[in-house]
C-alpha cells in the first residue's frame, strides 16, 4: 500500500510540473492565434481556409459546432457500414450492425468511446485509423474549443464575437493535439507497442495452444486515446492489453497523458484572466478531489475480495480479481481513479471487480459530472458549473450579488447553468430506471441485485457524462443498450455544450466590474475547497440513494456478512 | 438609525393574530404557485391527504395514521411557510403606517390673499403645513427659517445657506431681479427676508407606494431573487427526479432479493419534500419584505426591492461634504493678529464684534474666544450691525467704538475708506488660510485691523473611522462639494474620503457618476435639489432628502426621511444584511439535506435492505420515527428561523474573505450539524409518545 501512495505521490509532481509548460503553450491559440512555432504557418493555412476575421457569435459558434459533429457521425456511421469495401482490412471484417454502428458512432464524436464491440474483431484498420483516430482528434479538439471560449468570454467586454469554431478546431489539432500524440507515439513505440498494418498472426502458445495474434496500427491511436481522454481502445481489453500498455512506464505515462491537457487548461486560464492563482485555484480544487478519491481507491483495493478469501485467496493480498497481473496496486488503483475522473474511459483492470466501495469511486466521479480534471476540455467547462454555483451561493453570503471575475450572474446565465447541471443526472437517473423497468434487459447482466443494479448505473453514469469505461458484468451490444446509451452520450455532451457557450455568449456581453476588497476572492486554498465541497456535496446529494441501492448495499454484504 | 419611534416586537400581538390568519388565507393555489418550491409541497399535502383518506377506507395499503401524520405534517409545513410571508407583511405594514405620523414637514408662511406685498416682512401671513403649499402660492421667509418649498423670489435679497444642496459652506445671495432669483426647498435663510412664490407643489406620499411594495402580491422579483430561485428551482427538479428513480430501483430491489415491499408513495413524498430547499423557499420572500421592513425602520423608503439588492453591491458613495462630512458650518478655529496686536486683544475685538452675532460662526467665535480663557460682556449701550446682503459685513458699535468682521475683499474696501490698508504680511496670512480650505475673516477695531480669525469647515467626529470601515467593505468614498478645489483636497485629506469632486455643479456630478459606471461601479448618492435630479436618475441607489424637492424624490429610488445623509451607509449595510441572509439560509437548506438522507434513506429501504440500517447513524428508533421525525424537523425549522429572516443575518463589516469563512463555518457546517442533533431529538420525543 506504501508504494502505491508512492506511485500518487509521484504521480501528482509530475503532473504539477507539466501543468505549466504545457498551459503556457497553449496559451496562445485560446487568444485566437498560433504558438510563435507556427505563427507564420498559421497565418499561410488562415487565408487558405478563408478563416481570417470571421469571429462569430455564441450562438453561430454552436450552430457549426453541432453541424460539422453530427456531419462527422453521419460519415463515422457510414464508414462502419461500408466497411467491407474500404481499404486497410487484412481481416475482411464485415459491415458492422447498424445498432452497434449507431452507438459507436456517436460514441466517439461525443468524446465518449463507450465500446459496446471488441475492436480487433469488428473494425478494420481504415475504420479505426480515419474514423475512430480521426473523432479522437476532433472531439478532444471540440471539447478544448468549449473551453477556450469559455475563457474568452470571461474576459471579453461587451463583446458578442467569441472566435470561430472551425480555426478553433484547426489549431487546436494541428498545433495541439498533433505534435503531442505524434511524440507521444513515438514514447509508446518505444516501450512496445505495435505500430503496422500486417494481417493477424496465428501462432501457438507453450502450451501447445492455437492462438491468433491481432496486429494493427496501436500505437498511434493510442497516444490519442489518453491524450484526448477518448479512451477507446484499438483492442477489447483496452490498456490492460499488452500490445497497448507494454510496461509500467507506459501506464504511469498513459495515466499523465490522460491529464495533462485538461490539467494545464487550469494554467492556460490563468493566462487568459491574467491572474494565475485563478488557474491554480481550479487546479487545486480537482486535485482536491482526486488525490482524496485516489487515495480512498488505494485503501479500499488494498483488502483482498471476500470471495476470493473464501475460495482461498492469500489475505494479505490487494484485491487481485480483475487485475492485469503485470500491475501492482498503485498502477492499477491510480489508472481506475484517473480514468473515471478525466473523461478517459480506457481502463487497465476491469472495473466491476472492484471492491464495492471502489466501484462507487468510479462512479460516483462519474456522476459528478467529470469534472476532476475530467475530459479535455469538457472538464474545465464542466467545473464551471459548480463555481458559478459556489460563486452564486458565497457571493450571496458576503452581501454581494453574485459575480465572478467581474462578469455578474444574472438569471440568465443561472437559467443555462441549471439546465447544464439538471441535465446528466436526468440522463442518468431516467436510463437507469428505464432499464430497471425492462425485464429483458436482465439477460445483459452479470450478476443480480445490488451489484447487477450498480451494472446498469455505471453504464448510464459513463455514457451520459461521456466517460467510455464500463462495468464490464454488462453485455451492453443489445438493441437497447445502444440505443439508450447512444442517446445519454449525445445528449449529454451538446446540450451541455449549448449551455455553455450560451453562458459565455451572455457572459461576453457583459461589461467587466472592478473587484475590491469588497467582492468575493475566488483564488485561494480556502476557495479551492470551497469548489471541492460543492462538487461533493451536488454529486452526492443527487446520486447518494442510487449509490445507497447499488454500491452501498453491496459493500455491507460482502464485507459484513 | 433612527429610534424614534416603538420599535416593533416580533410577538406583537396584533400582527401575530393577523398573519396566523393570514397563513391560512395564502393557501389559494393562486398565491401558492408564485412559490414554486412551496408549490411542490402543497401539492404533496394535497396528495398524502388523499391517500390518507383512501387508506382509512382500505383503497390505499398503508398504515392510516403513518399517512395522516404525514400530511399533517406537509399541510403545517405550507402554513408555516405562509406564516413567515404573512408576520414579515405585516410587521412592514405596521411599521409603514407608523412613519406616516413621523413623516416631518416644515411650517409654512403663507402670504394672505390681496395683501400689499410693499410692506416687505410686514405682510399678513398664515401658518400652513408645508405639504399644503400650492404652485404660485407666496410664501414669506424670514431670517433663521427654512425655506419651505422651491421657488421664485418675487421681493427682497438676502444670504441664504444653500450647503445643504451645493455642499458650499459659504452663504450665497439671493434676491428678486438678480441672476439668482430662485431658491430650494430645505435651504436656510440667514439674513433679511424673502417672499417667495412657489413653483412646485410638495409630494404625494411615497409611504403609500412602500405600502403597495411590502405586499408580496405586487411585489416584483429583484434579478438576484430571480436567479436564486432559478437555482431553488434546479435543485427541487434534480430532488424530484431523484425520489421518482426511486420508485424503479427499489422495484428492481424487491424483484431480485424477493423480499420487502416497494417504496410507497408516502415516503416518497416524505422524502422529497425533506429534500427540496423548503427552507430558503419558504423564507425567501419574508426576506425581501424584512428588508424593506429594516430600511423602513430606518425611516428609509425604498421605492423598489431592486433598489435595495443594488444597496448590497455598491462600491462607491458620493457623499455630499456638508451634512456628511463636515458639520456644514465654518466654525472660528484659530487667531492670527496683525504685526503689533497681541492675540489677546484680536480675540477679545473678535469677541465683542460676535456676542449677539446668533450665526453659527458668530457663536463659533465666541466659543473659541473662551476657551482662550477671554470673557466679555456687553452693557447696554450697544448697537449690533447684523450681517446684511448690501454690507456683506457686521458687527456693534459701543459708544462710538466700531467693531467689525467680514470677508477680506469686503473688509479691505471697508479699510480703504478709512484709508488704512492691508500690510502685506496679513495678506500673506489670508492667503495662507485660504489655501488650507478655511475661510479667513478680517477684524476691524475702529481704524485698526486687528488680525484675522479663521473659519474652518470642521469635519465630524468619527467619520474617518467610518470610511475606513466602508474601505474595508470595498467601499470608495467620494465628497461631493461646491468649494474650491484647494479646500476640497483639505478637507478631503482630513475625513480619510477616497477621491472628491470640487467646484460639483448638477454636470460635473452626473458626469462623475456616469465615469465610475462606465469602469463597473455601482454608485450611490444622496440629494435634495432639484439640481441634482439629474445625477440621483443616474445612480444606482439614489436616496433623496424628505426635506428635498419633488424632482429630487421623482427621480431617486429611495427617500430618507429624517434627511439624515449619512443614511447612505446605513442603507448600504441593510443591502447587504438582506443579501447574506438569502444566501446564509440557501446553504443551511442545502446542507440539511445530507442528515436527512442519513434519516430517511435506511427507513425507506428497511424491509427490502436491513442492512442499510448501518446508515442509520442516528440510531433512531424505526423507519416510520425517522421518516417522521425527518418531516418534522423540516416544518419546524421555517418556524425556528423566522425570527433570523426578519432580523437578518448579524453583519459587522469585515473583510469579504474573513466573512465568507465565518458564515460557511455557520450556516453550511451548523446547517450540515444541526439536523442530525434535531431529528433525533424528535425521534426521542416520537418513540416516548408512541
């Protein structure tokens, strides 16, 4: 237990450390130009695109938001249904059902990548490489698009242009995300994960046993996969497949990949107000939030499963069931808890053989809205959420209307905040209880009762809050699982996205009031918890009798009886 | 704050009889669905009631009494709610009524009808309420009056002290046929006499708007009430969702573990009522009318609830120096004589010279002169030479010794005359105390100039410490003045203020406004002049003077009644008082809710999961204790809380930061406390009666 405490600590450093740099260099395309790097660059490819000066307004920046994402799912559907006539499939894998092609789809524009497939044995290479890598570029980009608006108009003074989507979209892939997958690949090469297009290898295990061997362009797609917390894996087992996740140094990096951008957007916020400790306060009140989550995740992995007692497990083991054995506790309980807190989703270890209490950590940063650092972008400006909220309730404390950096929050503002905060929990307490209503749903399940109950209420928590990971107990390739989670991942990516930007629209429109000694101070250790504790108290108060039936109950009976 | 009239007890009698019925009346669906979170918990009444009345008759298969209480319980909750509605009206009510009697008119002198008006200061007069005054009725004012409403002067000249508007210290001259023929209501005449006609007429009653204002029903929203309850709103929509998934997942329970029953739909109500901030939303417009209720108290009348939220966020005061600031009046600070006078003998001439002078700097002169330790006293064989508007000096005469005081471009004419001229020293000396901000007075003895007495524009005791605290609060001051800007920067330096505006005329004033608004700040003001009407329409909070004129009134948002200008900060520290409370109780409804999961949760699900009995920290005794004991602690604290609604969270200015703390320490640990300690309390009381 001792050196997974060790594995976090480290963990935290180094992400501090990177928080910085990385902020710093993205800085500038959130201002709306390039990195000096590509200044000239970026002006060339502007008058190509026929980009220049055409800001727009929030509600025109939605507009082509939503447009070019459904346009990318239209075409990510269609790819998969045409598969067998597209190039780059050594396997001639088929069209895939239009069910699972629906869910898939909408899966990875909405940043989600919830698999209800394997991978190696559904999608050719050209489908992953040029429709799924493609999404995990373009959803990770849409997502820090959000955020950068966020923080323009937080500092615009009555202005009702926010920037323009598609040069959004531009830079930040090209200038981004780009360069760092393609360093990042290059790492992964070199700890052993496989980058080729060769058919698949049969070969014969020591045993004696026939064994076919998936081969496949993985290292690229992978980088993505964390940097953009997609989180889809090219294989069904995800990064607790070898070919994915070779070494330890590869997990420990995969974990930092997956935070790293939406960790230093907190610095490049900062930046944009002019006002670091703003930035760092945001970043203190996630790392609040996780290191006390992973740390929970650590105390509670570190107690071998009853069962697995009973059937004669060593007790003072860590809890090994759904384990790569290649892991130890740190590895595995530290990639758990970052995968669910950012919006990731890959997973390194199966997460329904968690203890009960941990799968409830999962979820339950989940539920919160994935805002612990949470997806790229989608995190920063799902934090936002809950300081408008802290905001709202401490500037009323103070005897001040409620302002944040000098922007007021006026009812209409607090009308698209509530809807941005009513709508995941919706998604995810409507589905699960539509589930629960549909008996022929129980055939998707692993286990029954509590545990089959917290099946469902993880699905629904990764899908609506565009996580990716499951419970893996669930078969959730069934008609209806694709549909409903289908539709959690879509709406519970754009309309909070709307919310957002028409938030930043009205909050751009606004003129900039001076602060004082008088207006709430919303930097600082005590402000950071303040965010913190209205996370927790939000997220718990909403899902607490959920967790109660699934997780809790499940808890007291393996461990109390 | 003013505490002139009874201050009125929460318990008072009539009130309390008025707003229990009142309670009952405010069960109209209509004034019920203005409040949506209470809305939710009628309609909960409306149906637990119904399903007790089925279970009574078996339709319905639930314990007959569990039910009954429980609608018992939700239908007090509502009138408890209404109840603090109602007692908040009426206290307001009663306390606007009370200031109608309060209400301060000045006397008027009312010209009779057909009189000869040549006979100056002779004419036939009767005495009017000022109220009573209507347009082109003349008015005679003698010295020392108040003049009683704006107007034009149609005969006479003489020095009026307008400082209450202007904020100049120095009397003006006024007079029929000058450049300045007209004169304001609430100005002083200090010398001769004026008749007057009036050309506004005095007000309708703001009182009677308030009155309209503190009942809820015409009451509008105030953008802050808006969007809280837009947030109230959010969370009875994520409760409702909540206890409806309930319904299905306990479902799913009892299918699988086969044993227990399904959540009912009486504790699901239960549940949900507990969980929707009924608290804040049941209080939350008792706060707004409290509010206006304390400014009432005030002897403040504010024409909207907006006006009042706006109070709260204020961060930069324009206080008008005199009156505020200053005491208004030049008062005798120091001696200086003139090469080869002694101190002694300047301040015994200065003395003589104002012995009868009854201006408030004729008597400041005579303080000074005995502090000194120099008494004097006239016989009878005197004459005093009262300051006139032609002279522009004054002083007595004692057996052919000619004493006198006046300003020095007066006095240096005065001297010509007597061929006697100004050494260049004392003309130094005037310039000196000049550029201090004090005004220089030359003192005559017969043919000798004697020296030079200054008057100083004295600043109020203890108004530096308020600015500071005001500092603290995020609050800029800004002194608004008629004098030069050299006495400006002295006497601003003096009181602690922020900024000043010097030489303030009705544009700069505005002006001054409109700049601090364009950089984000919200600005208050005072002011009683029709001249001012312009800036207070631009302010934020704008207070008018009672004794002020009528486009004065119109165009601010609130009325002072005791034309007390300090009141500002008064006001300012109301606003903020109503703003904490609102945002206080919001936490404490909010963390209530975690002990009544830790209630409810283990009672709801007792038959399908014992062992959620684990979350039963409380140790209550049984599901149906702690669904109860839950609801009831929900109703009682409306009840409890009430008096703190009224009253309004307690608030010493203090740093934002040191504030925030302290009230989350408060309302958001206490709220998260003070239910676990309260149920079980009920709990105890419930399982010893049943």
């Amino acid at each position: 237990m001792q050196n997974a405490f060790l594995v976090l600590a480290v963990f935290m450093l180094v992400l501090t450390l990177l928080v910085k740099p990385v902020g710093l260099y993205m800085a500038p395309i959130c201002k709306g130009s390039a990195p000096i790097l590509f200044k000239s660059f970026d002006k060339k490819l502007m008058r190509l695109l026929g980009l220049e000066n055409c800001s727009q307004t929030w509600s025109e920046y939605a507009g082509s938001l939503v447009c070019f994402n459904i346009l990318g799912l239209i075409v990510l559907y269609l790819m998969q249904r045409f598969q067998a006539y597209l190039p780059l499939n050594p396997e001639g894998l088929g069209a895939v059902d239009s069910y699972t092609a629906f869910n898939t789809a909408i899966s990875f524009v909405t940043n989600t990548n919830w698999q209800s497939y394997g991978g190696e044995s559904t999608m050719g290479y050209f489908v992953q490489m040029a429709g799924l890598a493609l999404q995990n570029f373009l959803s990770a980009a849409t997502g820090i698009a959000v955020a950068f608006v966020l923080m323009r108009s937080l500092v615009a003074k009555q202005q009702v242009l926010l920037g323009n989507f598609f040069s959004d979209v531009v830079r930040i892939s090209l200038y981004i995300l780009l360069p760092l997958a393609f360093a990042y690949a290059i790492f992964l090469v070199s700890q052993g994960c496989i980058q080729n297009f060769s058919s698949y290898i049969d070969a014969s295990t020591l045993s004696g046993v026939q064994q076919t061997i998936p081969m496949g362009p993985v290292a690229s797609q992978e980088a993505i996969k964390m940097l953009g917390t997609n989180g889809g894996g090219f294989f069904n087992a995800n990064s607790a497949h070898p070919f994915e996740n070779p070494t330890d140094l590869s997990n420990f990096s995969q974990c930092l990949a997956i935070f790293v951008i939406s960790a230093a957007l907190c610095y490049t916020f900062g930046v944009i107000v002019n006002d670091s400790r703003q930035g760092w306060t945001i970043y203190i009140a996630m790392a609040i939030i996780f290191v006390t989550c992973a740390s929970l995740m650590i105390v509670f992995e570190s107690a071998q499963s009853p069962y697995l007692l009973d059937a004669g497990a060593a007790p003072d083991f860590y809890n090994t069931e759904g384990k790569e054995a290649r892991f130890p506790l740190g590895q595995s309980a530290l990639f758990s808890t970052v995968t669910t807190s950012a919006s990731c989703g890959a997973v390194n270890n199966m997460h329904d053989s968690l203890n009960p209490l941990s799968g409830m950590l999962t979820m339950l940063l989940m539920q919160i809205g994935e805002v612990v650092f949470g997806g790229v972008g989608s995190g920063f400006y799902g934090i936002f959420i809950f300081i408008f909220l802290a905001v709202f309730i401490s500037s009323l404390m103070i005897g001040r209307t409620p302002e944040y950096l000098g922007k007021k929050l006026t009812p209409a503002q607090m009308k698209l905040i509530a809807i941005a905060v009513l709508c995941t929990p919706f998604l995810v307490l409507a589905a699960t209880a539509i589930a629960c209503l549909f008996d022929f749903n129980l055939d998707s399940l692993n286990n029954t009762a509590a545990h089959g109950f917290s099946e469902y209420l993880y699905a629904f928590s990764s899908a609506a809050n565009n996580n990716g990971s499951a419970f893996a107990g669930l078969n959730a390739n069934t008609p209806f699982f694709n549909i409903a989670t289908g539709l959690c991942m879509f709406f519970g990516r754009f309309i909070v996205i709307i919310c957002i930007l028409g938030c930043a629209g009205a909050i751009a429109k606004q003129k900039i009031i001076p602060s004082s000694s008088g207006t709430l101070p919303t930097f600082g250790l005590f402000f950071s918890f303040l965010i913190a504790g209205t996370v927790i108290l939000i997220g718990a108060l909403t899902f607490l009798p959920a967790l109660a039936l699934g997780p809790v109950v499940e808890h007291i009976e393996v461990f109390f009886n | 704050m003013s505490k002139k009239h009874k201050a009125l007890n929460f318990a008072d009698k009539d009130i309390l009889k008025d707003a229990l019925k009142e309670s009952f009346r405010k069960l109209n669906i209509k004034v019920q669905l203005q409040n949506q979170v209470m809305f939710i918990v009628y309609l909960g009444s409306i149906f637990t009631s119904v399903l007790s009345v089925m279970s009574l008759f078996g339709a319905y298969e639930e314990n007959f009494f569990f039910v009954f209480s429980i609608s018992l319980i939700l239908w007090f909750t509502v009138l408890f709610a209404n109840f603090a509605e109602a007692i908040a009206e009426g206290r307001a009510k009663a306390q606007a009524n009370s200031l109608k009697d309060l209400k301060k008119t000045t006397d008027a002198f009312k010209v009779v009808a057909g009189e000869d008006l040549s006979l100056g200061d002779k004419v036939k007069t009767e005495k009017i309420d000022s109220d009573l005054l209507q347009v082109n009725d003349l008015v005679l004012v003698k010295a020392g009056e108040i003049i009683p409403c704006d107007g034009e002067i149609i005969i006479g000249m003489a020095s009026v002290n307008e400082s209450a508007i202007t904020g100049e210290s120095a009397p003006v001259i006024r007079g029929a046929g000058c450049d300045f023929n007209s004169v304001t209501g609430g100005t002083t005449l200090l010398s001769d006499f004026l008749i007057i006609r009036a050309n506004c007429e005095k007000g309708k009653s703001f009182i009677d708007k308030m009155i309209n204002m503190v009942e809820s029903a015409s009451r509008r929203k105030t953008p802050n009430e808006i969007a809280l309850t837009i947030l109230l709103l959010s969370l009875t929509i994520v409760f409702i969702m909540v206890t409806a998934a309930m319904l299905p997942f306990s479902e799913f329970a009892v299918k699988f573990n086969e044993n227990g029953h399904i959540v009912s739909y009486s504790v699901l109500i239960a549940l949900l009522v507990c969980l929707i901030p009924t608290t804040i939303g049941g209080l939350l417009s008792a706060i707004g009318v409290a509010g206006m209720g304390r400014l009432l108290n005030a002897n403040v009348i504010a024409k909207s609830g907006r006006a009042v939220e706006a109070a709260g966020d204020v961060d930069v005061l324009l206080l008008d120096k005199t009156g505020t600031i200053t005491y208004g009046n030049r008062q005798a600070s120091e001696f200086y004589p003139d090469i080869g006078v002694s101190k002694t003998d300047l301040a015994r001439s200065a003395l003589l010279a104002s012995l009868v002078d009854d201006t408030p700097e004729g008597r400041s002169i005579v303080t000074l002169a005995n502090k000194m330790g120099i008494h004097e006293e006239l016989n009878n064989d005197f004459t005093f030479i009262p300051f006139s508007a032609q002279t522009k000096m004054s002083g007595v005469n004692i057996k052919g010794r000619q004493i006198r005081k006046g300003s020095p471009e007066t006095m240096t004419k005065y001297l010509e005359t007597l061929d006697v001229f100004v050494s260049k020293a004392m003309m130094r000396t005037v310039n000196e105390v000049a550029s201090h901000g004090s005004t220089p007075l030359l003192v005559v003895d017969d043919n000798k100039l004697m020296g030079i007495v200054e008057l100083k524009d004295i600043v109020k005791a203890g108004i530096k410490e308020q600015f500071a605290k005001l500092r603290v609060m995020g609050i800029k001051t800004v002194m608004i003045t008629g004098d030069n800007p050299l006495t400006a920067a002295a006497i601003a330096a003096e009181a602690g203020v922020d900024d000043f505006l010097a030489e303030a005329t009705p544009e700069s004033k505005l002006n001054t406004i409109v700049k601090y608004q364009k950089e984000g700040h919200l600005v208050a003001m005072t002011g009683d002049g029709t001249n001012d009407a312009p800036a207070l329409a631009q302010a934020d909070v704008a207070v008018a003077m009672n004794s002020g004129t009528q486009a004065a009134k119109e165009s601010s948002n609130m009325v002072d009644l005791d034309s007390s200008p300090t009141k500002l900060i008064d006001i300012v520290h109301i606003g903020k008082q109503m703003l904490i409370t609102r945002g206080s109780l919001t936490t404490f409804s909010i963390a209530n809710d975690v002990a009544k999961y830790f209630a409810i949760i283990p009672a709801a699900f007792a038959t399908t999961y014992p062992e959620l009995n684990v979350l039963n920290v409380m140790g209550l005794a049984s599901p149906s204790s702690a669904l109860l004991s839950a609801v009831i602690f929900n109703a009682l604290i409306i009840i409890a809380l009430i008096p703190l609604a009224l009253r309004g969270v307690t608030y010493k200015p203090m740093s934002a930061k040191t504030l925030l703390i302290k009230n989350i320490c408060i309302y958001g640990l206490g709220g998260i406390i003070t239910p676990f300690i309260g149920i079980k309390l009920i709990d105890m009381l419930i399982s010893i009666i049943l």
